[in-house]
C-alpha cells in the first residue's frame, strides 16, 4: 500500500537533482492535504482556492510520472455529462459555470489518487478527527456558533450547522468503524471514547439529515463490521452510552428533550420544516413534468420557480432541500440518471476496497452523505461536498494500488510501473 511509484531505473524522483526532490509533487501533496483538510474544517472560507491547490499538483505529476487510473474516470464523466446536457436549450450562460463548480468539486479524489500514500494515514486522521471532537465539544459547551436563519442549531465547524453536522458524522463513523475492526484494547478504548463523543457533537447540532443518517447506517454497520471478538467491547460502549445519556438528561435535561423532539419531528407532518418540504418537492416535481428530458437547467430551480405564497418558506425554502428531488427539476431524467450511475460507480469503487478498516469507513462516509443529500441540498452552497471528496479522495489515495499499476505517458503513448 506505501510501495513507491519511481526508482533510481525509471528515471523517478529517487535519482532527480536535488531541487526536484524539494519540489517533489508527492511531498507537496503530503503536506497540503494535513494542513487544508484540517483549516477548511475550522474555516472553509477558501472553497475556491483547494481545487486550485490540488490542479496545480496534480498537473505537476502527472507532467512528471504520467496519469495513473483510479476507476472513477467512466463514472465521473457520464455524471458530469448528464449536468452539462440540462444547459443544451437553456440561455443561461450560469448553467456551465456551475457545472464546472460542482465538476471541481468531485474530480478531487481523481486527483488525489496521483500521489504516493501518506505514511501512517489511519493514526494521523484519528488524531485529528479526535482533537476536532474535542474542539468541537469546547466550541458547543462554551461558545456555540449561530447564524442565520437556524437561531436554535448551534454549531462547532464549517460555515453553516447543517455542513458541520457532516464533520461530525464523518468523525463518528471514522471511529466507530475502526472500533469494530481494531484487535487492540487501547485501540478500541480511544475510539470508544470518540465515538461517544461525536455522537454527543451529532445531537448538539439537531440536524435531522444526521439523525436520519445514523438511525439508518449504524445498525447496518453493526451487523455488517462487528465481528464476534469485539461482542464484549461493543456491550461495554453501549453501557457506557446508557450512562452518559443519563448523566446529561439528569444534568441537563433540555438537551435531551431537544434531540428526541428532533427526531420524533422527523416523521411529523405538522412540523414546518417537514411541510415546507412537502410543498418545494410537490412544485419541483411540477417542473419536472413539464421539462422531463433535460430540465430548466443545472441549479435554477431558486425563487423564479417557487411560489409558496407563505413568508415562512419563501426565503429558506428557495431550493428542493432534496438533491435528487432538486436535479430532476434541474436535469431532469437524463441528468438525474446520470448523476445517479456516477453515484454508483463511486460506491462501487469503494466497495471493492472495504476490506481494509479505511476503505470501510469511506464506503458508509458516501452512504451517509447520500442519505444526507436525500433531505438536503448541499451542491447549492459545496462546503460539505468539497469536505467529504477530500476525505475521500485522501482515502482512496491510499487504497488505489500504485505497485504495478500503469501509468499513462506523455512520451509516445507507452506505460511504466
């Protein structure tokens, strides 16, 4: 998994001069991801600017070692295509542009799978992903970010709650799947501790998408990751859970009122947030009906085409809150199907590579994404979007095997190792 893609007879990095090996992409690479991926966590303030950084090195190396195929190229450009075809009888010259934001967005892990492995990877992101918990549950407990529309969901990162309840589920997912794939105590007592505390983050952010997600995913994770040597270790996590819920509904029971009210909401069509949804669906369904093939156009179902007559909804409710919901209005059939096989493919990708405690917990970051975007629409603001393809992009860098793989050469069409 850490094999080297050049040596001293290809002509690699090993044997370049020394102001190569200081520019070495593969180093570059290294370093830009443990810094960006953290500070855009805290402050996603430069969105624009990670694609640059990952275009410039991925450029660099493939001018230098040649492309090297990661699997999602076929499934990338069939979605990517069914975006663009929603611009075919639109004049709209925003169409494209946001094609190619949402474009730059998922061709990360493409080009993150350029580079050699990060040595020690899965110790490097359970200490970040821990001192994240950590900083997250001091920012909720002491200084709770509010803004905006959602006065009563604080939250700890990104730029809005609903993009830093996705952090926190990634947190959770990461530790759990580790948790049950760990044959060491020490191991299985820290990510025990991790995973109590981002499903404490989790509830603190009442967001219903990770509600939703996690009511969904970690039965399934349970039944399918746990083997029978972690029975007791789990047994004692979820005793300790019991407690800890019960320590904070003695201590403040507020809290847990909140998040059980949340959940129960889910399912509650009273609940305005649940009605508004309900109306935006039924009206982009509409639109769908009266353009099916190729849609009104990539990301312009906004306030031209919603007319709720309810000030309640008029400025929150401005897209499907439904990603799927959203690109059939958008794309219609041929987008949406589409978006959907690239979808697939990717989860196929990172199927094949679940054996691996990494590539696991990869698979059910994109399952939980999905469910996520079932009920929201996060293309609209990519924050979220950006994060979790950085993640798995660093992920799939790792698993995608460089040993023997072929790459593609600029120097009349052959392939090296």
């Amino acid at each position: 998994m850490s094999a080297s893609f050049s040596s001293p007879a290809s002509g690699g990095a090993s044997a370049a001069p020394d102001w190569r090996r200081v520019f070495d992409p593969d180093r570059l690479y290294r370093w830009a991801t443990l810094l960006v991926l953290p500070a855009f966590v805290i402050w996603p303030g430069f969105k624009s600017e990670v694609f640059t950084i990952y275009a410039v090195l991925f450029a660099f190396q493939v001018w230098r070692n040649g492309y090297l195929r990661c699997g999602l190229e076929p499934w990338l450009l069939v979605g990517l295509l069914g975006l663009a075809a929603s611009a075919l009888d639109v004049r709209d010259a925003e169409v494209p542009r946001r094609v190619l934001q949402t474009a730059r967005v998922v061709c990360l892990p493409l080009m993150m799978c350029q580079f050699r492995p990060v040595p020690r990877l899965e110790r490097i992101l359970a200490g970040g992903f821990s001192l994240l918990g950590l900083y997250g549950l001091g920012r909720l407990l002491f200084a709770p970010i509010v803004t905006g529309y959602a006065q009563d969901r604080p939250y700890c990162f990104s730029d809005f709650f609903m993009h830093s309840s996705v952090v926190a589920v990634s947190g959770f997912l990461f530790f759990l799947v580790f948790f049950l794939r760990s044959d060491r105590r020490d191991a299985r007592i820290f990510c025990g501790a991790n995973v109590l505390l981002f499903a404490a983050l989790i509830l603190m952010h009442r967001v219903r998408g990770s509600y939703l997600a996690l009511l969904v995913l970690t039965p399934l994770i349970l039944a399918v990751e746990c083997r029978r040597k972690a029975l007791a270790a789990l047994a004692v996590l979820a005793l300790a859970g019991v407690v800890a819920a019960g320590a904070v509904h003695a201590l403040r029971p507020d809290l847990t009122a909140v998040a059980v009210g949340r959940v129960r909401s889910i399912g509650d069509r009273t609940d305005g947030s649940n009605r508004g949804r309900l109306v935006i669906w039924s009206r982009a369904l509409e639109v769908f009906r009266e353009h099916p093939v190729n849609g009104i156009g990539y990301r312009r179902f906004n306030r031209e085409h919603v007319r709720l007559g309810s000030r309640e909804f008029e400025w929150s409710f401005w897209h499907a809150h439904g990603e799927y919901i959203s690109m059939l209005a958008e794309t219609g059939l041929a987008g949406t199907l589409a978006w959907v096989v690239f979808k697939l493919g990717l989860l196929s990708v990172l199927f094949r590579h679940r054996r691996f405690p990494l590539g696991a917990f990869l698979f059910w970051l994109a399952l939980a994404f999905e469910l996520h975007n079932l009920v929201e629409t996060y293309h609209y603001e990519r924050t979220a979007y950006i994060y979790v393809y950085l993640l798995l992009g660093l992920g799939l860098n790792q698993l995608v095997p460089k040993t023997g793989a072929i790459r593609l050469t600029r120097a009349r069409g052959r392939g090296h190792a």
